[in-house]
C-alpha cells in the first residue's frame, strides 16, 4: 500500500468557501454567522472524483492522509469563536469525503486556533474529530498570525495544551503555516518554507521532546531549507551546547517528500535517513503546473522516489511503513481491514 501523508481538499464545493466569505463579512459587521449551507454527497463526490481521486490512481497512490485546505485555515481572520467554527466545518466537510471514499481517504483535522488565544479549544476539537470522526492526526500552525509571527516558539508551554492532547490521543501533528497576511512573504513560495525551517530550529534551541519524549511533528514541504543546510542546523547545535540531532530532535521529527524536482528528492535522501520520510505529495496543491523540462506534473512526487532506485526495505518504509508508525491510528485503521 502506498500512503500520501500529505493531501488537502482544495478542490471544496464552492459552497463551503462561499460560506467563508459570508461568514467572515458578518463578523466584520459585528453580525452572527450565517447557517452553514447544504451540499450533497453527489457534489462531494463529484470533486473528489475528478481531482484527488483520479490523480490519486493515475500516479500510483492508494490512500491519502486528509486535512482541509491548509491555506484556507487563516487563523489571523475573525477571532476564537470565528476560527472554531471554521474548524468544524473544514473537518465535519473531511468526515464526509472520508466516509463516502473510507478505502482511501483518512481524515486529519484543522484545529480553531487563534492569535494569543489559548488552545483549550484546540485540543477539545482534536479530541472531538480523533474519538468522534475518526481522524487520525492535526495539522498544527506554529504562527496563527498570518506571517507576522506575534505567538511563542513551539517549544513554549503555551502549545502544551496540545502537546498533551495529542500524547494523550497518541497522534501526531504535521506543522503547516496557512496563508499570508504578510506582503514579505508570498504564502506557499516563502511563509511556508520559513516555517518548516524556523519550526525545526525551535526544536533544535528547546527541549520539547525531553518533556514529550513520544511527540511525533511532520514537517512538510521536505523540511523546508533544513537538508540543504543541514551543516549548518548540526553546526548550530553544537554550538547551543545541545545533543546531536539524531538524538535531539530526529527521534521526533519527520519529513515528507513534497519537493517538486528530482535534485531535490536526491539530496532530501542524501542527507535525510530513509526511517524518517513519508512519502507526501499535497495534491491538489501549491504547484499544480505541468514541469516544462520533464513534461509531468511537479507535484507528482512518486516519479522522484521511484527514481532514487532504494533498495525494497526503504522503499516500504518511505511508502508505508513510516506513515503507519507515525500515525498509529492508521495502522490500526488499516488491521482492522485485514491491511
């Protein structure tokens, strides 16, 4: 089985977005929210029949791990009571695709964050769609700001409210930004790729993992500029007097392959053990062009890995295995089905 840890639904009934708008416009004019509007199972399966699905099966995959539109979380826009019921509606909307294409789909959800609230309300909803839906993880934003980044590190004991939900819950987190209210920093081009890289710096200066030694953190996007530099966050490392990373940080920390050019997978290998890569690709996601110099989608990420030529034992463990222990929900998911 070849597991994508990294899906959103970005190709939502315009329903659910239009919701949005009108959600966030009766919050500016100090009005209720609108009643969330009716969309059918066939609009649901229509657009993820002719997206995610159909990618899914042309390009090899056969489950997705999916979240709602990472980008449309914008915890920066409203406030709390804003944010949570835009969370239940992104992850109620999840349950849905999950139960009408329960083979290949598994939920994660998006958690009511909100600038300098507190995450009670977070790991309430974590609990709700881990014990209620079926989900299987969160996706966690380490700057709710919009790129303005005004919250503490993630190894603050403000996130521990989480932290402590997700150990209790035994799932994991993949730490994704959302969009930018920033104009320095374009959303998927820059802000994602400084989060994956100051996330994984915070890990490094912190001692998160000390106090939740089973925490498991995905950091997409590859890790963002970490293999590259990987000199570097060793160097650094050394220098704050902390241990090496394999022992630090690496125990904990995992990224996935959703880096758009055969270089590029080359060196996250390189540099990055087999045993803590997941196989992702975010399709339907930030690049969605066809590359001019290969003539196949940038995203289809699996055409890299296939050419990496890994002996069987990794190949398994970037394909599968590594999702099945990093989400153990999902495992157990898939043994109940004889999987």
């Amino acid at each position: 089985m070849i597991i994508d840890c990294h899906g959103h639904y970005t190709t939502a009934p315009g329903q659910h977005d239009a919701w949005r708008k009108s959600q966030l416009a009766a919050f500016g004019e100090g009005r209720p929210s609108p009643g969330y509007p009716a969309i059918s199972d066939d609009e649901i399966r229509d657009s993820i029949e002719r997206n995610q699905l159909r990618l899914l099966r042309e390009r090899g995959a056969d489950m997705t791990i999916f979240s709602p539109r990472a980008s449309a979380m914008a915890h920066h826009e409203g406030d709390e009571r804003v944010s949570g019921q835009w969370a239940q509606a992104c992850n109620d909307l999840i349950a849905r695709v999950v139960g009408l294409f329960p083979e290949t789909f598994i939920g994660v959800c998006q958690l009511p964050q909100s600038p300098g609230a507190g995450l009670k309300a977070s790991a309430a909803e974590l609990e709700r769609c881990v014990l209620e839906l079926g989900f299987v993880g969160c996706n966690l934003n380490p700057d709710p700001s919009g790129g303005k980044w005004t919250g503490p590190p993630l190894t603050d004991r403000y996130w521990y409210p989480v932290f402590e939900k997700m150990a209790e819950l035994d799932v994991p987190a993949m730490v994704h930004v959302s969009s930018s209210c920033n104009p320095n920093f374009h959303a998927t081009g820059a802000h994602y790729i400084n989060a994956d890289t100051t996330a994984f710096m915070q890990f490094i200066q912190g001692d998160l993992f000390a106090d939740f030694p089973d925490l498991r953190l995905v950091i997409p996007h590859g890790g963002g500029a970490v293999p590259y530099h990987w000199g570097r966050y060793r160097g650094l490392a050394d220098m704050l007097g902390r241990p090496p990373l394999s022992e630090h940080v690496m125990r904990n920390v995992f990224f996935d392959t959703c880096v758009y050019h055969q270089p590029g997978i080359d060196l996250l290998f390189e540099v990055i053990g087999a045993g803590n890569i997941l196989f992702g690709s975010e399709m339907v996601g930030a690049v969605r062009g066809i590359d001019p110099e290969t003539g196949h989608h940038f995203d289809d990420t699996k055409r890299y890995i296939d050419k990496l030529g890994l002996a069987a034992a990794d190949a398994a463990k970037v394909l599968e295995g590594n999702a099945r222990r990093v989400y153990p929900r999902l495992d157990q998911a898939l043994r109940a089905r004889g999987v």
